[in-house]
C-alpha cells in the first residue's frame, strides 16, 4: 500500500512507535526510526521486514534537531510522505509539587516537538499534495488523570493542533490524525505493574488486572500491532476524508 513512501516515525525504537514502523515497513514504505533505546535492534527488526530504514538521532527537545532530522529523510529517501508523532516522556506529580523542569520537558517533547516536526514537514508534502500525519496523542488528550499535570496538558494540545492543522490541510491531499490509546504494555507502562506489584505485595498478573480496572472497562492492554493497524488503516485511500479526528483505543476508558 505504501511502495514508494518514505515514513518518519519519532520515539520508535521500541514500544508503540517500534510496532509502527515495522507495520509501515511491511506495508512497503522506507522508514526512518528516531530515539534513545536500542537503535540497531530496532532498525534490524524494521529492515528484516525488506525495505529500507534509516534512524536519526534528534533530541526531540530541539526544534533545531528535529527539522534537521525532517531535511535528513527527505534528503536520503527524496520525500517525506507520512510523518508519525510519537515521541513522549512522562512525570508524575501533584501541581503544586510538579519540578518546573520537568513540566517544561513534557511540553516540550510531547507537544511542540509534533509541532515542529509539522511544520517542517508540510511544506514537501503540500508540494506533492499528498500525505498522511498521525499524531500519537493519548486517552488524556480527552480526559484527566490526577498528578499528571503537564502530560494532560500536553496531550490536550496534540489533539488541538491535530484538529488546526487537518483544517488548513483540508482541501489537500493531506490528512492530519490523532490516536488516543489508553492502556498499552510498554516497557515504561511494565515499570508501572513491577511498582504496584512489589508495593502491593501481589504478582505482576495481578497488579496489571488493577491497572486495567481503574480505568480500562475491557480489563485488556492495547497492543502496539493494534494501534499501527489503525495507523495503517489511516494511509489508507480509505481514510482520504477522515481529518481532525482523536481516534480511541482505549478498552472503553473514555465511554464511561
């Protein structure tokens, strides 16, 4: 579906972003992965899919590093068609005690990097009226959770950048999406369920169960391969006119 389309994926060399590119690689596109885990794990796993694949190490705090890493794809793959914001951190703490730093940090890679990532990416695409982003926004892009102050805010902001910038594009070939999961078992979600189980004293299935039951009514992670077939789904000739969209994977969380 995507022969000849070169994809950037940020915050991909494992987790959610990881399960993208490879479903953006086996879907024939050229991928470039961006981040801080195992880079050359992660570019085998995507190039054993066939294709190629590239990675550039941009801080995504750095608005200067990001569009060097945009002119980097289109520079060795001739374009860049398909651009998945997805890079993110997070901190907890209640408002009052939450470090500036940090609060700054958050906004900074979970939101303004999508922003300059975007804009350093539409104008190629508007060139060839074509192209698909996906912003990996989250459930708190809708709703709120206590002591995450800044990652709500953040997300909130993803979901209303996606929502302009699909309404500037709108009578583009360009759509502008957000995915919103709520529970998904990353390695940084497993530090959660390793804390409350040592903390609570029961096992780890246990400890994911009340996880899930907090918040997720299906008592069921999403999986990153689901949500990059929902990503999948929006390159799709299908998705021509969905723009503007938050798009739930969240097990029922935000139907309560």
């Amino acid at each position: 579906m995507l022969k000849g389309k070169t994809a950037l994926v940020t915050g991909s060399t494992s987790g959610i972003g990881l399960g993208i590119a490879l479903a953006l690689a086996r879907n024939g596109a050229n991928v470039m992965l961006n981040g801080f885990g195992d880079v050359e794990a992660a570019k085998a796993e995507v190039a054993a899919i066939g294709g190629k694949v590239s990675y550039h190490g941009a801080d995504m705090s750095k608005p200067a590093e990001i569009e060097a890493m945009v002119r980097a794809c289109e520079a060795e793959f001739g374009a860049l068609d398909v651009l998945v914001n997805n890079a993110g951190i997070q901190h907890v703490a209640s408002v009052e005690d939450f470090p500036v730093e940090r609060w700054d940090a958050v906004l900074a890679i979970n939101l303004s990097s999508n922003f300059h990532a975007m804009r350093a990416a539409l104008p190629g695409m508007k060139q060839r009226n074509w192209g698909r982003i996906v912003n990996v926004a989250s459930v708190h892009g809708l709703v709120a959770s206590v002591q995450k102050s800044a990652y709500v805010a953040a997300k909130h902001g993803v979901v209303g950048l996606t929502k302009v910038a699909a309404l500037e594009n709108a009578t583009t070939g360009i759509t502008v999406n957000a995915v919103c999961p709520g529970w998904v078992l990353t390695p940084l979600v497993q530090k959660q369920v390793d804390a409350r189980a040592a903390q609570a004293n029961v096992s780890n299935d246990e400890a994911k169960r009340q996880l899930l039951a907090e918040k997720q009514p299906s008592l069921q992670f999403t999986t990153p391969e689901q949500l990059a077939g929902l990503v999948m789904f929006l390159c799709s000739p299908a998705a021509d006119n969905i723009r503007g969209v938050a798009w739930t994977v969240d097990g029922g969380w935000t139907a309560q």
